[in-house]
C-alpha cells in the first residue's frame, strides 16, 4: 500500500497515533522512568483488559449501539468460573463456562434489543444491574480466591518475553480485525450501524446478526474477566465496574463514531493505549489520582472535538 | 375590480435543485376571503411554493408582496409573524402534550416572565376551540385525538396565531366523509371572516366544493388561474396533463415471454385491496396514481417488506409468499426503493461495500472475504453502468442522485435478478442521467427481466411503459395499452374522474 492511500483510508488512526506517539515523546521527556521495558511491558500488560473489552464495545458502537453492561459482565462470568475452577473442575472447561456465561449474557442483551425492540440502552443498562447482581448473588458479595498455578500462569507467564495478557489481547484484537474486515459479519456491522433499513431491504437478518453483535460483546467481556481473575488470584463481584466507560472511552478516542457505521479495532487499540499510556505516565509524574481523573475525562473530550473539527473541514 | 392590493403576491417566483428547476417565473395571488386552490401533478411544484410562502425555502429570484408590501421571508418564524400559517399533511404536533400546551408552544403565556401561566394557556386554547365550533378538550393529549381532531387542533393553532393566510396541504386525506364536512364548514367560516386559505388537493369534488379560484401548475410553471365557477373538470384535466412529449423515451419494445409474476387478490391489512395483474418477460409495466395511491404499498409487499393479508404471488409460475426482503430476493426479485438515500444505501459505506451487500455469497464464499471478486464486482458496477466516481472506494454519501441509483441498481445486476420494482427510478436525477437509466432499463428487458416501474412523471410513464396499470386507494382501477394510454386518460383514472 503506498503513502497516499494510507493516509486517505486510516487517516482517522495515523491522526491517534500521532497523538500517541507525541505523548510518549513527552513522557519520555519528562520522566526518566517511562521509556523503559519493563514500564511499557506494564503498560501494555495494564492496557490489555480494558483493550479487549474495547473490541466488543467497539463493534456494538459500529452497529449504533452500545453495551453499558460490560464491567458487570465481566464481573458475574469471573465469578462464575472461579467458583467452578475451586470445584477442580480441568481449567479449560471452567473457562469455557465462564466464556459461555459472558457470551450468553450478551446473546440475551442482543434479543432484548431484536425481538425485544428494546432501546440498547436501557437493554444493557437493565443487564447491567442484573449481571451484578447476579455476581454478587453468586458468591454471597464475598470474593473468591485462590487458584492453581496452571490457571494463574494466563497472566503471569511470558511468550517471547510478552506477558500472556498481552498476547491474548493481541489474538483477540488479529481475530476480531479479520472478522470485521474479512467476513460478512464484519460488513453487516457496518452496513447496520450505516442504515439499518436499506440493509434490511438488502436482504440481510438484521435481528440474527445484530443478537450476535451483543453476544459477540459479551464474550469479550468475559475473555478479559478470565486474565483479570488469573492476574488477580481473585474474582470479585465487584469488579469491572466502570469498565463500560473506559471501553467506550478508547472507542470514541480510536475514531468510532456513537451515530454508527464507522469505527476500526485499530484505532480503538490505540485509544486504549492511549488511556493506559497517559494513566501510566500521570502515575509516574505523581499526579494524584483525583486531578487524574479530571485530566482523562479531558483529553477524551478534546480528542473527540478534534475528530468533529477534522471532519467538517473535510466536509 | 378591486382596489385594495391583494392580501398575497408572489410574481415570477424561480427555484432550482440541483439537477431540478422545481419553480420557474411563477405567479400567484391570494385575496382576502377566498379559498384559493392549487393543483397540478406530483412534482408540479405547488409544495416547493408553499414551503417558499412558509419560509421553509428562500426564493431564487421573484418577490412576494404582503397586501401590498415588499417581504422577503426569512424562516418559519418569520412567516407566522407575518400571519401565514401552514398545516402540512405531517402535523406539526407533540403527541404527549395537552392541546393547550400544543396550540401555545413557542409563545407560551407567563407569570414573571418563566413560571407557565396554564390558566391563561388553556383560555387560549378554549378560545380557539370555540370559534371552530369544535369539541376538545383542552386538556386532552394530543395522542388520545383521533386525526381529524388533531387536524382541528392545527387549525385551531392557527387561528391563535391570528393568520391572515392559511395553507392546507391535503387536508382531507385522512379524513372520513363527515369528518370532511366539518372542516369545509370551518374553512367557509374562516373565509367568511376575510382570511385567505389556498388549499391544495387532488380531489376534483371537493376543489370544485370549496374552492372559489384555481391555479395549475405544471413542471415548476403556472398554467392558469381559473374562477371555479365557471371551469369544467375536463379543462383542468387538461391544464394538468397537456404538454409535448419532448423528453427522450428511448424505449425499444420487445416481445413479451413468459410470466415472471403472477399476483392475484394482493390484500394488505393497511392499504391494498384486491390487486391483481402478471408482468412478463421484456416487459415494462408502468404503475401510476397519485401520492398515497398504495403503489409503494405494493412494491414493499412484493419485496416482502410488509405482511400480505390475503392473495397470491407467483414468482416464475411458482407460489411464494416472502416473509422477509431475504426471500423475495432469493426469488430473483430487486427493489431500487423511492427514497434512494434512505432505503436504498448505506450512505457511509463505499460504493464497493454496497454493492457487495446482497451479493455476499458471492464476495464471500464459504464466509471469507475474497477481495479479487469484492473489486470486481464494483469494478463491474461503475465501468458497466457509467457510475461517475474517482474509485469505488468512495462513499455513496458523495455521489449525486443519478450515481447512486445506478448503485442501486448496480447491487441488484450482480445478483443477476429479474423481476426489478423501480419505485421513481428518475425523481431527483438530471436529464442525461435519466436517459442513461432508460437505457439500462431497456437492456434489462432485452435480456428477459421484467420491470414493474412506480412513477409519479407523466411522460415517463407514458414513454416507457408498454403497458400503464392505475391505482387509486390501494385498488387498480385501469390498465392502457400504448395505443390507448394517454395523459388525459391514464391521469383520469388516477385522479377518478373518468365516467
């Protein structure tokens, strides 16, 4: 691919990049501890739940969507597949139950939405409290700890020096890419998110692939419960909350627009990195946690503005 | 002759779209105490006038005089200050509210400037109410009213905006027999009080019921203002349909084959009843009627779009009933909707990405994408159909009206479809890209498709056409052949006027 049509069709994604580029120039500037290898290694180790909980959200947000039931998600298929895990149940099957308890929430939200007709946001917003509260049913509000080392070795182990989170994020980001740009799947999210009724008289089940956009969401949540419980030796119903918030955040950041129809995993995974790039480097310029906040909460505003400015100038 | 300016001139008022003159050089006036109604085809250019008088439009040249002064109207606001009000078809309604809130919303009555004074709204409305000789309540929300009760409230509405010119778009579309009565008796009342209504309609009997004057118009062009009075229906028949075919129809007949589809006793819950015809191989079907006439209707419920109540459809001598669009194309049936921008494209996604759309199973067999055909098939797209883009990458958002329909229909050659539905396959599209849409339907039926062609433009459908069927509310009410259709004949029956 030559220069011209890099910049014509990813423009969006080199335009976060840049900024992403810029603020590790700062920060290396700044601080002598950032650009290290074991920091970045941390970062990317950091980054990578809130990034693979991103890649569902982003494609909910493609198809115009959003999911807020993500972090509870999260939470009630950790739960779940710890309890299962303590039972000696072999640690691929329990993480197939977990998986299956992230992706049949999802499913649910999806056919409250299709044949529910359900706005997705009060969907999820509903599947929200549910998941929660069925976590914290679940286990009595008490967080369950303590597995084998085989199980823990999902975050604590390495692959060519990469932690094991890393790479999950990796393959999970390199499949999801593949499906929304290499199947049809992928081209029905856009096509949904784009219009949804001129994709329907195009002779596409709207209700069936949008069900298994939600499912899709929900299974991501789960994958990133698994390497937050292995990395944690814990599951905690009370975890991930929040998580909605950060996940829509490197979304918007990566260039997915809330209207539908636009949106890549490419630059989602950079506006995540982002996120853990800029709360890595505040953490070691010693800002204290409440300005942080406040200074995140900006930046997605601004990068978002940009966005908007860039694309009525285009126009 | 009267001497006082008339309450309302527009002289030589000009408006273009791109790729449309929707107004050229038209005059219109309106005297205090008259109803005033205006007719002419679909796309004659009376609404593009009327959002002009509202100040939805700005003129491109022409001036409007207000009993004798020079205006220029700046918005909607502007010209409800001036006293012009207008009920469109779509009410300007929010379902929720009470009448009262509705009939004042935007010039709310208040305590101390902010606090709503509900006692005074609610007067407003009742005020309003009675000297329509109407029974609502005032406190009723707007959802709870029937529509011609929801109609009262519009006018209702207007009245307290004291309007001295009232536009009516359609009113009685909706509206049942009785229900019609009534209105006439307020709009009668509301002239008798010396405000100016110009009405626009369809319905022959009513125009000559409330009218007192008439002006056609025809392509964006007056063609004449008549006194009710003394004009017959045949003239106005004429006044709207008379003009020379001098538009390019390079429709080349072929002879006709085999049925494609066979419908018999088409009945919809909403608006079809009783719809019976077949269209053939190399034939084009022209379908005709006015705005509202169910031919829409008929092109979703063929797609599969909406339910069938009752009837029968044979696509290929073989019965179907399609229960979702999925079918009907797998049948071999294609659909270039109406609204292009809407139901035809996803306008943010590339030319390449629409037409792969309904043809996945070819760019993506066995579920992965194959880009060699993904390319091909846009290729084949544009260079086939002459679309005008700098690549097929380009988002059908940016492409004119002319290049998108042959986007749309470039999604439906590559599936290899037969039996096509073009619902307005020209509106909006300038003259050479018209022709080369003409073309491309002309190949279709050399190549053995049928075209079943929904158009609201006379000539397009007398010169393409090798058979005309009519519809009027929701039934077919005629057929011509080439010998015998002509303008006056076909919009006859349209409009119901034929003996």
């Amino acid at each position: 691919m030559n220069w011209k049509n890099l910049i014509l069709h990813h423009g969006r994604q080199l335009g976060t990049l840049a900024g992403l580029l810029l603020l590790c120039l700062a920060l290396t500037i700044a601080t002598p501890y950032f650009l290290t290898v074991s920091n970045l290694l941390t970062v990317l180790e950091q980054v990578s739940i809130n990034a693979i909980v991103a890649v569902g959200m982003t494609v909910v947000i493609i198809t115009a969507g959003i999911d807020l039931s993500v972090g509870s998600i999260l939470a009630f298929a950790g739960v779940v597949m710890a309890t299962v895990l303590q039972r000696e149940v072999p640690v691929p099957l329990a993480i197939g139950i977990g998986l299956a308890v992230g992706l049949g929430c999802g499913l649910t939200n999806g056919l409250l939405i299709t044949l529910g007709r359900l706005p997705p946001f009060i969907a999820t917003l509903g599947m929200m409290s549910i998941a929660r509260g069925g976590a914290l049913l679940f286990t009595n509000g008490r967080p369950v700890s303590g597995f084998s080392d085989g199980f823990r070795a999902l975050a604590t182990s390495q692959f060519l020096f990469i932690p094991m989170p890393t790479v999950i994020m990796l393959v999970v980001y390199l499949a999801c890419h593949f499906l929304l740009t290499r199947t049809r799947f992928g081209l029905y999210a856009y096509a949904m998110g784009g219009n949804e009724q001129a994709t329907h008289l195009s002779g596409i089940n709207v209700r069936r692939h949008k069900t298994l956009v939600y499912g899709l969401c929900g299974l991501t949540s789960a994958i990133a419960a698994v390497i937050l419980t292995a990395r944690l030796n814990s599951a905690q119903p009370i975890a991930g909350m929040m998580y909605e918030l950060d996940a829509i955040a490197a979304t918007v950041i990566g260039g997915a627009s809330l209207m539908g129809g636009q949106g890549t995993l490419i630059g989602t995974l950079i506006g995540a990195l982002l996120m853990g790039v800029l709360r890595n480097g505040l953490n070691l310029l010693e800002v204290s946690s409440f300005l942080q906040q406040v200074i995140i909460g900006t930046v997605i505003i601004v990068a978002v503005l940009v966005d908007m400015g860039l694309k009525a100038q285009k126009k | 002759m009267m001497d006082a300016p008339p309450l309302l001139a527009m002289h030589r008022i000009g408006k273009s779209f791109p790729g449309v003159r929707a107004l050229d050089g038209v005059d219109f006036d309106l005297r205090a105490g008259e109803v005033h109604v205006l007719l002419g085809e679909n796309g004659a250019g009376k609404s593009t006038l009327m959002k002009i008088l509202s100040g939805a439009y700005r003129p491109d040249e022409g001036t409007i005089h207000l009993a004798g002064e020079p205006q220029r109207i700046a918005s909607p606001q502007h010209a409800q200050a001036l006293g012009i009000s207008t009920i469109y078809q779509e009410f300007n309604l929010v379902p929720h509210l009470p009448v009262s809130a509705n009939i004042s919303l935007g010039r709310e009555p208040r305590h101390a400037g902010f606090l709503l004074d509900r006692r005074a709204m609610r007067k407003k409305a009742e005020t309003a109410l009675r000297e329509l000789e109407v029974a609502i309540d005032p406190d009723s929300p707007i959802s709870a009213l029937g529509v011609a009760e929801q109609q009262m409230v519009e006018v209702a509405k207007a009245l307290s905006l004291d309007a001295r010119i009232l536009v009516m778009d359609e009113p009685t579309s909706a509206l049942t027999e009785t229900e019609i009565a009534n209105l006439f008796a307020i709009v009668r009342r509301l002239r008798d009080r010396g405000v100016g209504v110009v009405y626009i309609s369809h319905r022959m009997e009513e125009i000559f019921e409330i009218g007192d004057r008439v002006t056609v118009l025809r392509d964006g062009r007056h063609v004449a203002t008549r006194e009710l009075g003394t004009v017959t229906v045949r003239e106005l028949v004429r006044d709207m349909a008379d003009r020379e075919l001098t538009e390019h129809f390079p429709r080349e007949t072929v002879e006709p084959g085999a049925p494609l589809l066979e419908v018999r006793g088409l009945t919809t819950r909403t608006k079809l009843r009783d719809v019976s015809f077949a269209l053939r191989r190399g034939e084009i079907l022209g379908l005709a009627g006015l705005l509202g006439s169910g031919r829409t209707e008929l092109a979703r419920a063929l797609f599969g779009a909406d339910p069938l109540q009752d009837g029968e459809v044979r696509v290929h001598g073989r019965p179907c009933r399609f229960r979702s669009p999925r079918e009907a194309i797998q049948a071999g049936i294609a659909l270039l909707p109406e609204d292009r921008r809407q139901l035809g494209l996803v306008l943010p996604l590339s030319i390449k990405r629409n037409v792969s759309l309904p043809n996945t199973h070819r760019v993506y067999p066995r579920g992965l994408l194959r880009k060699t055909e993904e390319r091909r098939l846009a290729e084949e797209c544009v260079t086939g159909l002459r679309v005008k883009t700098p690549h097929i990458e380009q988002a059908t958002a940016n492409l004119s009206g002319g290049n998108q329909q042959k986007v749309v229909l470039g999604k439906w050659l590559a599936r290899q479809s037969d039996i096509f539905i073009f619902d307005e396959p020209t509106r909006g599209i300038d003259i050479g890209a018209k022709v080369e849409i003409y073309r491309l339907m002309n190949r279709l039926t050399r190549e053995g498709a049928g075209i079943l062609m929904i158009s609201s433009e006379m000539p397009e459908v007398l010169g393409m056409s090798d058979r005309v069927l009519v519809m009027r509310e929701g039934r077919l009410v005629g057929e011509f052949n080439r010998a015998n259709a002509t303008q006056e004949a076909v919009l006859g029956a349209a409009l119901g006027t034929t003996p």
